[in-house]
C-alpha cells in the first residue's frame, strides 16, 4: 500500500489533470493565441482599421480563466462534478500543508506564507515580455511571428476540440 | 498489553475508517470539490458518501455548503483547519508506527 503523503500526491495530480481532461482550457488558450496572431498580422500588414484591430486585442484579451470556468461550470461540472481549480499565481496554505506532507516532515511548525509574485515583480515581468516580443518582431518581422503564432493557437485549438469531444462521448449527460 | 499498542487505540476513529479516510484525503488535496467529483474520485454510492460527510461535518472536520445550480443540487464541501490539522496527526502517527526503524529503536 502507498504512504498517505504519496496518496494525496495523487489526489492533487488527478485534480490538476481534472482541469484539462475537458480540453477546454486548451481550446480556450488556442482560439486566444489566434486571435493575438491575427492582431499582430493586422499591425504588420497595416491595411486595416484601427477598430478591427483593437477588437482582436480585445478579443484576446478577454479569452482569459474567466471564460474557462463559465464554460466549465456549463458543460463539465454537472457531468463530472467540480473541484476547485488549480491555484494560478501563488502557493496557497494548504500547499505548503502539502508540501510538508510530501517530505515527510510534519513537524508542528507553523505554515509558512505562499511566495506570492509582488505588483512590481509583475510588472517588471510584463515589461520584460514586451521588450523581448519588441525585439523578435523586429528580428524576424511581424507576419513571421503571426504565422508561428497562428500555427500553434490552431494546433493546440484542435487538441483542445478534439479532447472536448471525446470528453462529450464518455460523459454523456449532467448527473441528476 | 505494551503501552505502543495501547496507543494504537487514541487512533482518530473519525478518520480511521476507510471511506472517511479516502474523503479526507482528497479533500486535503484540493482546495474544495463537489459531491460528484468525491463520488467518483471515492466511488462510493450518494447515501454513503452522504453519510459518512454528515459523520466528518459533525466532528468539525469538513465544511459542506448546499445550494442549487439551475435545476441542479450543488453540495461543495472543503476540509476544515481542524480536519486538516487531525488528518495530519493521523498520517503522522500511522507513519511513526509502521515505521520499522522505529521498532529496532525501541530494542536497542
């Protein structure tokens, strides 16, 4: 029999797959990456409207973790149930409960806080990001970068369809 | 009887029993979690499930919230400081006890 610690490992593992057995969240991050794709070719190419292009943006903008779980309380919660989903930015305290578990050091110590990423740290992060993505279109040029882009954002949104879909079949009805 | 097996007996009973300890586990894995999500994550039937969260919810170990989605029930249940803090000491002493390096300790 396995240790409790290596049990509820397992349990936290088979919560986090919950999260992307549906394929929604990858449908969702796919159709995201197109649309910045088709905003970044939009900003190359230069012959559309400004308000087409900041719909994209927009577009992409709001595909967020918002949209995951709306479409998730919809379709897989009221067939498969609802765990609470992963944490997104930092450790919580029942992580770091965890945490101790796993290496089997459950001393009475008290929990340490989460190391959560700082408003500057988060900024600095975004900036960084923006300078980077700044340098690779001036490298490689914009309709290069919304090709690549596009590619992946429809790959993953396939991924995303196709394990929706295999969700659907095993799982036919909302539980009563 | 030796005093280490009379400490088997202040085992936590509230956990001790399977379907309950199987609960407990997945709840102080995740955050919080549904009925049906512990129903198939723990298969076992709506009453048993039902029951055993009533004896968890009694003792203070578990936080059950019931409400409705649509047409459909909603029971989220999440473990509680408490129940988290009596699972930890659970796991600690079933770990200290099956701990063989333990038993040649007392030996020597």
């Amino acid at each position: 029999m396995a240790s409790c610690p290596a049990i509820i490992e397992q349990a936290r593992s088979r919560a986090r797959s919950y999260w992307r057995a549906d394929g929604i969240p990858a449908l969702v991050r796919g159709f995201q990456t197109m649309f910045w794709a088709t905003g970044i070719y939009m900003l190359g190419h230069g012959s559309h409207s400004r308000f087409w292009q900041e719909l994209v943006f927009w577009l992409a903008i709001c595909l967020d973790r918002g949209v995951v779980l709306s479409l998730k309380s919809r379709i897989t919660y009221p067939r498969t149930g609802y765990v609470a989903p992963p944490p997104q930015f930092h450790a919580t305290h029942d992580d770091f409960v965890l945490l101790r578990l796993n290496h089997n050091d459950l001393a009475a110590e008290p929990p340490s806080p989460g190391p959560k990423i700082s408003l500057v740290g988060m900024v600095a992060l975004v900036l960084a990001a923006y300078a980077a993505f700044l340098a690779l279109v001036s490298l490689v040029g914009p309709r290069r970068i919304a090709v690549v882009l596009g590619a992946a954002g429809l790959f993953l949104t396939l991924y995303g369809a196709a394990k929706l879909l295999i969700y659907l079949r095993q799982n036919h009805g909302p539980a009563e | 009887m030796t005093p280490a097996l009379q400490e088997l007996a202040s085992l936590d009973r509230t956990i001790h029993e399977p379907a309950r300890l199987m609960i407990m586990t997945v709840l102080c894995a995740v955050s919080e979690a549904d009925f049906l999500y512990l129903q198939r994550e723990c298969g076992l039937t709506q009453g048993n499930l039902s029951s055993h969260l009533a004896k968890l919810e009694d003792a203070g170990y578990v936080f059950i919230e019931k409400g409705f989605k649509g047409k459909y029930p909603l029971t989220i249940c999440s473990s509680t400081s408490a129940g988290r803090h009596a699972f930890r000491e659970y796991v600690q002493k079933m770990q200290a006890w099956l701990d063989p390096r333990q038993e040649i300790g007392h030996k020597g």
